[in-house]
C-alpha cells in the first residue's frame, strides 16, 4: 500500500514539475516571408509578434521575455492583443512589461477580447484606470487604423482593427454573434492598395478567408492560445469559443496570395492548462523578390 502511495506521489510530482516547466519556457517560432510587394528596402526586416501575455511574469518584471524579444534584435513589435486579462485587475504587470518594450523599440498594439471583456467585468473601474496609463506610454495603438512603415523612401502599410467583442463566443453565452466580412473590414479599414505590401493585425484568426478577400498580404493574430492543449500529430483540441480542434490554432496558413501567421501566445486559460503548449515569441523576416 505505502509502495503505491509513493508511487502515486511520484507520478503527481513529475506531472507538476512538466506543468511548470511546459508553462514557463519560452520558445521561438521563426518564418520567413517572401512576396513580390515587398520593397527591397525592406529584405531582412524583422517583426517580432507578442500576444496574449495574460498578465503573465516570465521572471521578475518580465526580464526573461524581454531578454528573449532583444535576442531577435526586431525592428519593430507588435502586439496582437490581450496583454491583460479580463478576469483579475493586476494590470502593473501589462504597464511595466509595455513601459521597457517601448524604451527599446517602436511598438504597434491592437486590443483583444481581454481588454473589452474587462470594461464589463467587475474591475471596470480599475481597467479605465490602467488603459489611461497604458496611453501615457509611448507606443502606437491601431484602433482600426493604417500606419506607414517607411525605410529609404519605401513603405509598407501596417493596419491594425479591432474586432468587436460580439464577435467572440463564450460558454453559456447566448448573444448573437457579429461577423466580419468584407465589407465590415472596407468600413473599418477603408480600401487598400493591393499593389502594396499590406499587413493587418488582428486578434483573432478565425476570418482569415475575409482577411485574404480584403486583400491583406500577411495577417497577425493570436487569441487560440494554439488550442491550449496539443495532441500529438492533431494539435490543438480547443479553441476560445469552445469548439474542439480549430481550424486556425497555429503556426503559417496561405491562401491564394494571402499568409496568416497565429501565434500560441504566452499566458494561459482561467479554465484550462497549456499542455504540450509552451509560451512562444514570433519572428517573421521579410524577403523582398525585388533585389
């Protein structure tokens, strides 16, 4: 009986010490991205994604995160969302780690789910609290606007929307769903210029066939969290909207001339655990055709 208990407290020891360590290392997704739009100027350019921090440390004040994102040596960061999380206020931790990433490099932002979800949540008042703080630091925040990277007199166009809450499901949740089609995004976003190299940001990629139809050439997202728990040669079993085994939780999908990119992001769920789902940092090199 003791040889079975000890056995049983064994397992329950290495099945915490694989949660812990699954949960808090950190790994580096890289891709390359190459399109005959993007000017020569821009060969080489790297943009480093972070989403869905959660209000997550990864050592004291983030220092192992940003130590990571300096490794990549970025030429700008955005980030896809959800830096908070919309159940609890500890907000200093959003503040601090955006206040050190926007001392080092230009910084773009959307929000994500999160941050809405807060405004109707319990700690609404303190979430006003910390969005005014969030304002007071230097850093870009695309609420359905374009901006213009510009490099030797050549440009790409960075747009950033932000998706509306409605059109994110929840358990229990009996609200009609918003969709985003087309022309959603040309009412948002304006008409682009498809002879341009176009990047959007947006927090969730389950309208990629609608980002693709907009026109952009490489869409950012995150919000699946890779599927929080990936099993073997399937991959991610869940989504936010609780369905199993999404269609978009991670990694590189093209479609016709149009990429998207999902980041796993880094914090976790309330509900569930990351599971062969470690925290990831996105890279992405643009490669020009044009040299």
């Amino acid at each position: 009986m003791y040889k079975i208990i000890l056995i049983l407290i064994c397992i329950f020891i290495l099945i915490y010490l694989y949660i812990k360590y699954n949960v808090n290392t950190l790994e580096i997704a890289k891709y390359t991205i190459e399109n005959e739009k993007i000017p020569k100027e821009f060969n080489g350019y790297n943009i480093v994604q972070i989403s869905d921090l959660h209000s997550k440390l990864f050592g004291a004040n983030n220092k192992k995160l940003l130590k990571k994102i300096n490794e990549l040596n970025p030429d700008i960061v955005v980030v896809t969302g959800d830096l908070v999380d919309g159940e609890n206020n500890n907000y200093n931790i959003a503040l601090d780690f955006m206040k050190e990433l926007t001392k080092l490099y230009k910084v773009y932002y959307i929000i994500g789910n999160h941050e809405q979800k807060a405004l109707i949540k319990k700690y609404k008042d303190e979430y006003v609290g910390y969005f005014n703080e969030l304002n007071k630091i230097d850093f870009v925040n695309l609420d359905n606007e374009k901006v213009e990277i510009k490099k030797e007199g050549s440009k790409i166009n960075l747009y950033g929307l932000t998706v509306p809450y409605s059109c994110y499901k929840y358990l229990f949740d009996d609200k009609e769903i918003t969709t985003i089609d087309r022309d959603f995004l040309v009412q948002k976003l304006g008409d682009l210029d498809k002879n341009q190299f176009n990047i959007l940001l947006s927090h969730t990629p389950f309208y990629f066939d609608e980002y693709e139809k907009w026109g952009a050439d490489l869409t950012l997202c995150g919000h699946v969290h890779g599927g929080i728990i990936r099993l073997p040669f399937v991959g991610g079993l869940l989504s936010p909207d609780r369905k199993f085994f999404p269609k978009y939780d991670l990694g590189k999908y093209e479609k016709n001339n149009s990429t998207m990119i999902v980041s796993k992001g880094l914090g976790g769920s309330k509900v569930l655990i990351r599971v062969h789902c470690k925290p990831e940092i996105v890279s992405i090199k643009l490669k020009s055709n044009q040299i």
